[in-house]
C-alpha cells in the first residue's frame, strides 16, 4: 500500500478535528463553576438600586412577583436610614476606586433572578415572625444587591448553590453505571470474539492456505483464518473506540452542564454558547476518533494482507460490529435505566414523600439525572459512532471489490473516508456561524440558530463532496452488482452522497415539525392524537429514504446505497443515599437488557443464517427493515410531540398555551400522562429499534463468509 494524498488528508482531518474539539473544552472550561461573578467592578446604578430597595421595602412592596397577594410592610425605618447611609458611601468609594476599569455587563436576567431569590428569604423570614432577623436580612440584602457582601455571607443570603454538588452526584452516579456496564460488555465482547473467530475460521476449517479470491477473479487471498484473526481484532478494537466515545460524551456533558447553568444567568447568548461548545467537543472528538482509529487499523492490517483488499476491506467490516453492539447495550441499558429512574423519582417523590418534582433530597432524581447521561448521552455516542463504523466499513468492502479497488486505488477506495474528512471541515466552520458569527440573542433564536446549522452544514457538504467525488474518483469505472459488473461514473456517486444529505435534511425538518411546540399540529395533548401523530410523521421520512435508496441503486448499485448512508451522517439535612439507587437501577436495568440485547438481536441472525440459509437470513432483515423503520420514527416523534405537549403548556410558550391552564389544569394532567407514555417510546424503543436494524444488518455481513460455506444446515 503506497502512500498516496489521502494518507496526508484523512488523519491531518482528524487530528484537526480533535484539536478543535479540545478547544472547544478549553472555551467551555473558561466558565468558572461558581455561582457568583467576580467583585472587581460596581455598576454606577447600585446607587439608585439601593435606594429603590429601600424605598419599597418600606412601601412594603418588595416582594416576588408570585407572592404579589402578601405585601409585608416594614417597621424599623431608623435601621433602615442608618445602613442606607453606609450601604451608598461603600459604593461611592468602589465607583471611584474603579473609574478606569471598564463597569461588568451584568445582565438584566441576573440581577432580577438575585433580587427575586433575596425577596424570597425576606417573605420567608417575616412569615415566621421574627422582625429583628427580618430587619438584619433586609440589610444584607441591599448590601448583596450592591456587591458590597463578602463571599459567605453571599452563600448564606442565596442558601447552599447546587450548581457544583448536583453535576458531581450525577457525575459519580453516572461513572458507578457505565463502570458496572462495562464487567457486563467485558465479558460479552471476549464470549462474541470468540464466537466470531470459530465461526469465521470454519469457513475453511481453520485451514492456514491461502484460497482463491471470491470476488476479484484470478487472484488468490489470504487464509479464511487470517480473516477470522483480523476480523475479531477489529471488532475488539470497534467496541473499544465505542465505549471510549460514550464515556467522553458523558464526561463532556457532565463538565458542561453546570457552567450552562451559570452562564444562563447572564443570557440565553453564553448559555447557548456553552451548551453548543460542549456538543461540538464530543460531536468532533467522537467523528475524528472514529476516524482516525478506521485509517490507523486500515494501514496495521495492510502490512499483513499487502495486495489483498478484499480480505483486507472483509475483516474490516467487524470495527462496525463491535461499534453497533456496544451501542445496542449502552443505549439501551441506559433507557431502562433512566425510565426505571424516572418513573420511581415521581412515584416516591409525589405520591409517598410530597416531595416537589427534580429535587435533590429525592436521590431517584439524581438516578434519573445519571440515566439522562448514560443513556442520551454515552449511549448516543456509541450508536452515533456505530452508525458512523458501519456505513463506512459497508462503503469500504463494497469499494475494495470495484474495478479501482482492483487496481489499488487507495484514494478511490477510501472515498468514505475522504467525505468523513471533508465533514469535519464543514462542520468546523459551521459550528463557528453559531457560536462567533451569528450568536444568538434571544430564546426565540435557539431553534432557528440550529435549523441554520443543519442548512449551512449541508450546503457546505454538497460542495466539498463535489470536490472530493472528482478529485479522488476515476472517472469511470466498475462496481459488483449481484454477480455482475455495473459502469459507474464519478458524478453518479457524488449524486448518491447528495442525494443521502438533502434527505437527511428534509427527515430532521420533518421531525422537528412534528415534534416541535412552535407548530400548531406539534402540540399535541392527548394520547390518541399522539399516536396519529406519530404515524403521519413517518410518511415523509420514509418516503425520503426509499427515494435515495432507488435512486442510489440506479446510479451506483449497492456502492450508491452505503455512501447515501454516510452522506445521512454528515448531524433534615441528610446527604441521599445516591450510590445505593444508582445501583439498585444498574443492576435492574442491565438484566433486563439482556435477553433482548444478547439472545433477540444477536443471536437471530446467527440462528437463521446457520440453519436456514441466507435466502432466509435476507428475509429476516428485510422484514426487521420494513417494519422496525417505521415504528421506530413512530414511537420517537409520538415521545418527543408527548415530552415537548407538557413543555408547552408548563412554559405558557404562547397565548394558546397560557389558556391551557397552569399546571394542575385538566390539559396539563393530559399532557403529563402522555408524557410518562411518550419517554419509554422515545428515550427506549425507538433508539432500540433504530440500531436492531443496524446491528443485524452489520452482523450478517460480518458472518456472511460463514453462512455462505456452511449455511442452510435445514433449509438449504
């Protein structure tokens, strides 16, 4: 294997993209986990702030906006005169003391969620009838409004900060999960290596002489023995990059929330900022990862096979297997985990304790907190680089069986790669349209800020695809299709990656109008028409898919179709005992995952390849195709429309909304039981679905060598 330009391309992508990724971390990490801002500089308004504090305080109108029905009046004006007189000399001082520093931009947010926090205390104390201790509250509070409080006695007014204590009981919760997860995939991954290595390895009866190439005729491959070695290394070494791209996803996201808490008080701009930060850092660490793992293994293996590309490309194949399965465990272990959570922080938080919903003296909601993080976030990670691993392997193997992979064009043959290359690019320069060009300003930003991101992203991609297409493809050449040779030209398969980016487009758009509560059919506010929803919601997307898979098929036989695919990838206070949830729901969860996992998914493929034969085996993922599609988009837009219906009405997003009634109100209960409806579907079925059809599509192809020498032991 010579070296050739896309040995210099692919891993300068990649390591590109890691270091932006780690810049990103450094921006996110800039953000101080601390409840407070520094007190370096006076805003020349404190002044007429505390003499407006005073003024309605003793006017007796100081008061939250929630408790505007309980005016207390106050009755220590000489107190008040006095500190007042203090409480303006000590700002007059620091604005003089700070006259050549710029003044701190202290949003407006900010300073009202403190003043609305201090008034809480002040109607707190006065309820209990202690009018000194009001008196002494009141003065430090127009202190803390002033800045003028050292740091404890801020701690004090505010009461104990959870911004640092919930992210590390998540944190812990979270590492004691994945850690418990991992001795469960230990010793699947080293049961199913083995398995893979007896059953690759029998093609040829473990024979150690090379055979004739299946596929590249008058050419002789390396021994089914070999490929049965390889194979099980690259699954190994898939399920690795796997785990490692959930557990960072989770490290990410739990380093990350907090600081997007705090940076919420200072606007909806730097909370957006961060959050999005945060995403990018685990969205490029996991594609560059992903990435440069894929080469490295290409390039080790190819010192071992040399001109053998077919097997070369076939053992590559098990790096998506191994990335699917421990996608399959983390995801979905992480959805029975998060909704066993779930379920049982509100059974006993609202039923039996009257506890309020997401409090921290409920250790099930830190369990629920920890399921958030295992199971949407590491476990997305896992099935998003799965997905990623097995359109490219799938890509890779049909390419090296071409009339370039016979020729050893390194370059054409590693095309996937090439276009994964050129989407960290783009991404890396949309992700800036987001965060520095175009920052957002309002919460009503949020959702067109994204919608821009996935125009731009691919806009972008159509053009470097097109780059990529003609600088690295021949111009005309051949593909394997069904035992024949198909011509194929270049711009064919730059319209397949076009085609599978466009579509993927349009099935998000779709999506986010179904699901989203600034549409009218989004909000949806019982079960049946959330169902109906869901139902209609799946026309589109799948009219979307079969059109880039019939058009693809045209243009570029099964080649069209893998890089379709990857082009759709190019977007009392006593501490709770925290440890013994978590553990109770680790333990439950991934035993509950198991036969569907390991023995339904798994085990299927492998039953009815061996004894029934491929013809069966094709049956059996054409009808796990046709029917888990569909369903799958079912049961995540009816979850989301459901989960967005109760965030619609609890938020009073729009007249509409506020007419609904507040919480309590007859909409809302309906709303909240679509919503305990909605979650398992969205957060666990669907995800499940969508990687059963990978998962055993990915491991038939793995196994296909063995089913097609020693299949059909039945029906043959």
């Amino acid at each position: 294997m010579g070296f050739s330009v896309a040995d210099a391309v692919i891993p300068a992508c990649a390591v590109v993209g890691i270091a932006f990724a780690l810049w990103q971390w450094f921006l996110v990490a800039k953000v101080k986990v601390s409840a407070y801002a520094p007190a370096g500089s006076v805003r020349r308004d404190s002044i007429a702030s505390v003499h407006r504090a005073l003024e309605s305080s003793k006017a007796g109108s100081l008061r939250p906006r929630e408790l505007s029905n309980h005016p207390f009046p106050i009755t220590a004006p000489t107190e008040y005169e006095s500190h007042r007189e203090r409480c303006v000399c000590h700002v007059k001082e620091r604005i003089r003391a700070e006259e050549a520093r710029p003044a701190a931009d202290m949003e407006a947010a900010r300073a009202a969620e403190k003043e609305e926090a201090i008034r809480a205390r002040i109607v707190k104390k006065r309820q209990r009838g202690n009018t000194r201790a009001l008196t002494r509250e009141h003065n430090r509070a127009v202190c803390a409004m002033a800045g003028l409080l050292p740091k404890e006695e801020k701690e004090d007014i505010h009461g104990s900060d959870n911004s640092g204590s919930i992210p590390t009981a998540s944190l812990t919760g979270a590492n004691s999960f994945l850690f418990t997860q991992y001795k469960y995939l230990a010793a699947f991954t080293v049961i199913f290596a083995v398995v893979i290595f007896l059953f690759l390895g029998s093609v040829h009866r473990f024979s150690t002489a090379s055979q004739p190439c299946q596929y590249t005729k008058g050419k002789t491959c390396k021994p089914a023995l070999a490929n049965a070695v390889f194979t099980t290394m690259a699954f190994l070494l898939g399920a690795v990059t796997s785990v490692v791209s959930g557990f960072l996803g989770m490290r990410i996201a739990t380093f990350a929330n907090a600081r997007t808490t705090l940076e919420a008080r200072r606007g909806i701009g730097a909370a957006f900022a961060t959050a999005f930060r945060s995403g990018a850092v685990m969205g490029f660490l996991l594609s560059s990862l992903g990435l440069l793992v894929l080469y490295v293994a290409i390039k080790l293996f190819g010192l071992y096979y040399h001109d053998d590309w077919e097997g070369l490309y076939e053992s590559i194949t098990g790096y998506g297997l191994g990335g699917s399965s421990m996608a399959l465990f983390g995801r979905v272990g992480g959805g029975i985990y998060t909704k066993a959570a779930d379920v049982g922080a509100d059974l006993v938080g609202k039923v039996e304790r009257n506890i309020p919903e997401d409090d921290p003296r409920n250790p099930a909601v830190i369990a629920d907190n920890v399921g958030d993080n295992v199971g949407d976030i590491a476990g997305m990670g896992s099935d998003l680089f799965g997905s990623y691993a097995e359109s490219t392997c799938a890509a890779l193997f049909v390419a090296s069986i071409s009339s370039f992979g016979a020729d050893h064009d390194f370059a054409a043959v590693c095309y996937p790669l090439l276009i994964s290359s050129a989407g960290l690019v783009v991404c890396l320069v949309t992700t800036l349209f987001a965060t520095d060009f175009f920052k957002v300003k309002t919460v009503r930003g949020v959702a067109p800020a994204l919608k821009l991101q996935l125009i731009i992203s691919t806009a972008l991609m159509t053009v470097a695809a097109l780059v990529v297409t003609f600088a690295a493809l021949p111009a005309k050449f051949t593909m394997f299709d069904f035992g024949e040779q198909k011509q194929v030209k270049n711009w064919h398969v730059f319209f397949c990656v076009a085609i599978g980016l466009w579509a993927g487009l349009a099935i998000g758009f779709t999506t986010e109008y179904f699901t989203s509560n600034a549409y009218r059919t989004g909000a949806a506010t019982n079960v049946i028409f959330g169902l109906a929803l869901g139902y209609k919601s799946v026309i589109v997307p799948l009219l979307a898919i079969a059109l880039s898979i019939y058009v693809s098929f045209t243009l570029a036989s099964i080649y069209g179709i893998a890089i379709a695919a990857l082009g759709m990838l190019s977007t009392g206070r006593a501490t709770p005992d925290y440890a013994s949830c978590v553990r109770i729901s680790t333990d439950a969860s991934l035993r509950e995952m198991m036969p569907p996992g390991a023995a339904l998914v798994l085990l299927a493929p492998l039953v009815v390849g061996t004894f029934f034969g491929v013809h069966t085996l094709a049956g059996l993922l054409a009808g796990a195709l046709v029917s888990g599609v569909q369903v799958a988009i079912s049961a995540s837009n009816s979850g989301g429309a459901w989960d967005n219906a109760k965030k619609y009405i609890e938020a009073g997003a729009s007249e509409h909304a506020k007419s609904l009634g507040p919480k309590g109100s007859e909409a809302h209960m309906a709303a909240v039981i679509g919503d305990t409806i909605g979650d398992p579907l969205k957060d666990t079925s669907g995800p499940s679905l969508n990687i059963l059809i990978k998962l055993m599509a990915v491991e038939s192809l793995v196994f296909a060598p063995f089913f097609a020498a020693h299949g059909g032991l039945i029906v043959n």
